[in-house]
C-alpha cells in the first residue's frame, strides 16, 4: 500500500485558518453531488483497475496476438476510466482533475469492485475474469446509455462497442480452454473457480447504487441479474464446462474494503506521480 | 504455445470500394479466433472496415525456383505498362 504523504507546517496552517470542518483538502461537495462522485469513481475505477492488471501482461502472453489483444482492451479500459475519473473530479469540483484521481489516491479511496483487481494468475485465470467481468460490464453500460446524467450516458454509448468485443474474446477463449485439453479444462475451470465469489459483488445496491438508481442515473444492477445469469451459463455449458457452485461471497470493494491485491497495484501505477508529482515528458 | 497453432494469412480492406490487401499474417487456433487476433494485431489504428483470414496452408504458391520462366519473359515488354497515358490529378487508387 503506497505510504501517505507526510503533512507539512503549511498543511497544518491551511487546516487551522478552515477550522475542523472535514474540509482540510477539498471544499465540501453538496451530497447530491457527493453520491454521484462516489458511483462515477466505481464506474471509474472499475476500468482503471482492470486496466492496470492487463497491462500487467505486456510481453508476458502465450503469443504476440494475445499480447495485442490483452493490451488492447487494457487500453479500452483505461479510456473509459479517463473518462469517468475526469467527469468525477469536474463533479468534485475540488480542483483534482482525473489524474489526480487515479495516481495520487490512497487505497482505502479506491471503490472498484473486488473481481477487477483479483491476481493474473494463469491466462486462463485472466480469461475467466475478463469473461465474468465484460459480460456484467456490457449489461451494465447498455443501461447507462439510457442515463439521466449525459455524460455517463455518451461514455456508455462509447464503451458498449469495446466492452463487447472484450465479452466476446473473453468468451470465445472460455470455450476454447474448457473445451480444450485436459490441461486447459483443468486450468479454466480453477479460472472460474477463483473468480466465482466475486460476482455478487457486483449486483450489490448499497444505499449509493440505490440513489443513483432513483433518480435515473445509475443502472438497476439487479434488473439484469437473470440475463447475466444465462448468459454465463451459456458459456460455461458450451465450454463443457460445470457451473462453479456459489460460495460466500466477498463484498466490500465499493465502501474502499479491499483485498491486498489492490495495493501492490496501485504501487508500481502510482509510484512516479507520487514520487515526482506533475511530472511530465 | 504459438507454434503448435496453424498460421493464418490476413487480408483487410482498409475503406468500402477498394479491395482487401495482404497485410501479414497471425497465428491462432482455429478460424474465429484468427479473426480476432487478426482485427487486435492488424486494425487497431482504424486500418479497415473489413477482414478476411484464410489458412495459410491454403495458398497455392509459385515455386521460387521458376522464378526464371515465370516472370522474367515480361521484363522487356514495356509496351504492356499503361504508362503512355495520362492520369487526371485526383485520382488516387490506380
């Protein structure tokens, strides 16, 4: 987890002079405006996590195509995340822009969900988690480009056609896999195995996802639940393939409760902006 | 992991009208996934609307060796090129 930074005499002056208001960065943020900075940076984070890990790959797939592939949608994801972390700090309006928002946050301020930040592990692993992932992610945005606010409407409308191809490659490599050698069988079904307990997760609806929900903002996660459902068994069954049973689910990652993964990302992501800030080349 | 998948040769159409051109080729397990690897590897950067694979074993090649009788009796047949014309400016797929 990346060390906080050390707070200077004139950090200390700024805090005295605003008095013990909660408002020692940021001015504070109206609630309305408060709820929607929260789901933008789970949109937002969601992607840029994601991101990172594939990026992890960089010269380390099976073969140069998949390389590319893995590269590629690494960078879809990114994107969107550019997009969302940017819209989030002009709705913060705390004069942190996007940036700021992805290198210079500390761990507990992430609020990705706990799938995007599970390990590599195999690629088979990697395959799993882009599948069960891409497939809620697509679902998720088609609604969003229905959305109240117009521009987490325009980003999904962007997103879809990535986010499409990511469940499509995904899936195609589930099949392939599970229906593949006793090797690959054994490897994707440890893959979705691994990945299983983080799918509640992302159907949760806390209080935040409830609120963007009523005023047509955010997506019903829950209206979606069956077709994720289908379609993942689809898969699975193609794959030759058993559903994994359900286990206890882990939830948390949207409050900023996350596994230790999540730090040793955001270590090597975040070292240079927090090491040499603004820097530039 | 590559070497054991067949090779594929990759042809894209880079905008409606003009034909798809051999661009390289991917190596990948079967036809669908050759498709993709090709549209990740070849058209990232907005090269095509379109994209053909074909299995590399596939193409019927010329035999190097007869490189002699097949090309070189056109080298001194000038007259078969329609340089003697003159091509209006603007058009610029010829």
């Amino acid at each position: 987890m990346p060390s906080l930074p050390p707070i200077r005499p004139e950090d200390e002056a700024v805090a005295k002079v605003r008095g013990n208001t909660g408002a020692f960065d940021a001015p504070p943020v109206a609630e309305e405006d408060r709820v929607r900075f929260d789901y933008l940076l789970r949109l937002g984070d969601d992607s840029l996590i994601l991101g990172q890990r594939l990026s992890e790959y960089c010269g380390h797939a099976p073969s140069v195509e998949v390389d590319l592939s893995l590269a590629n949608m690494g960078l879809d994801l990114i994107g969107q995340a550019t997009h969302f972390l940017e819209y989030a700090s002009k709705v913060e309006g705390a004069g942190r822009d996007g940036d700021a928002l992805a290198f210079r946050r500390d761990v507990l301020d992430f609020r990705n969900c706990w799938l995007v930040e599970q390990p590599n592990g195999d690629f088979a692993q990697t395959m799993a988690r882009q599948f069960l992932f891409s497939t809620w992610q697509k679902l998720l945005f088609g609604q969003l480009t229905a959305s109240a606010d117009e521009m987490i409407a325009a980003i999904a409308a962007k997103a879809v056609k990535e986010v499409t191809y990511h469940e499509e490659l995904s899936a195609e490599w589930v099949i392939r896999l599970g229906d593949g050698t006793d090797e690959s069988r054994r490897r994707m079904k440890e893959g979705l195995d691994w990945n299983w307990r983080f799918i509640p997760e992302l159907f949760e609806m806390d209080e935040i996802a409830a609120e963007m929900t009523s005023r047509g903002i955010g997506a019903d996660v829950g209206s979606f639940r069956e077709e994720y459902d289908r379609k993942v068994r689809a898969v699975i069954e193609q794959a030759t393939l058993e559903v994994p049973s359900d286990q206890r689910p882990i939830l948390g990652g949207r409050r900023g409760h996350h596994s230790e993964n999540l730090g040793h990302i955001l270590a090597p992501m975040q070292y240079l902006q927090r090491t040499y800030p603004d820097a530039t080349w | 992991m590559s070497k054991d998948w067949p090779l594929w040769e990759v042809f894209v159409r880079s905008k409606g009208g003009l034909s798809h051109r051999h661009v390289g080729s991917v190596h990948a397990p079967d036809a669908e996934i050759a498709v993709r690897h090709a549209r990740d590897t070849y058209t990232r950067r907005m090269e095509g609307v379109s994209l053909w694979v074909v299995p590399s074993a596939q193409i019927i090649a010329s035999d190097p060796a007869e490189d002699g009788p097949m090309f070189e009796p056109a080298e001194d047949k000038i007259y078969r090129h329609p340089t003697f014309y003159n091509i209006p400016d603007g058009i610029s797929h010829i």
